[in-house]
C-alpha cells in the first residue's frame, strides 16, 4: 500500500531525477551525443515528459529492489533546484 509519504518521495525523486537527465550539465554531453547520434533521440533526452515517465519507472523499480537512496538524491537534486530559483533573484541583487 502506498503511503502519503511514499507518494511525496517518488514525486519528489521522479522530478529530480527528470531535472537531472533534462536540464543538468552534468548531462549535458550525454544529450548532446544523443543528438549527433539521431536527432529524435536528443529530442528524447531533453524532453521532460518522456523522460519523466522513466524516470517514474526508473524511481519504482529503486525502491522496489531496496536502492532507496538513490531516490533521495533524486529528490535533494530537486528540492536544491527549486530552493535556488527561488533564492536566484536575491543571490543577482546582492552578488
């Protein structure tokens, strides 16, 4: 039975995770080698709705075989996105 917090952390850790594959730099080669490999497949690796919906798989499937913590990177990944959007207009103010 999935709980309220089980619910919230594959949220949170599918959104991360989809953050991390779609708009990170440290993917940011992998997306790039995906477009000169076919451009649909670059098309692929940065849309969020594909990749959110494997993400989601991907996040399950964690957690089902006991790889938890992967997860909460996941969601710390996302949670420190929305933090520093939220943060960025007083971080260019003052910087």
């Amino acid at each position: 039975m999935l709980t309220f917090i089980s619910f919230i952390t594959f949220i949170l850790s599918t959104i991360g995770a989809t953050l991390i594959i779609t708009t990170s730099s440290l993917f940011k080669p992998v997306r790039e080698l995906g477009k000169r490999i076919h451009p649909k497949l670059g098309k692929f690796l940065s849309c969020s709705m594909c990749i959110g919906a494997w993400s989601g798989v991907t996040v399950y499937l964690l957690e089902y075989f006991g790889f938890s913590i992967i997860n909460y990177a996941f969601m710390g990944s996302f949670v420190s996105y929305v933090a520093y959007l939220l943060l960025k207009p007083l971080i260019e103010k003052y910087d």
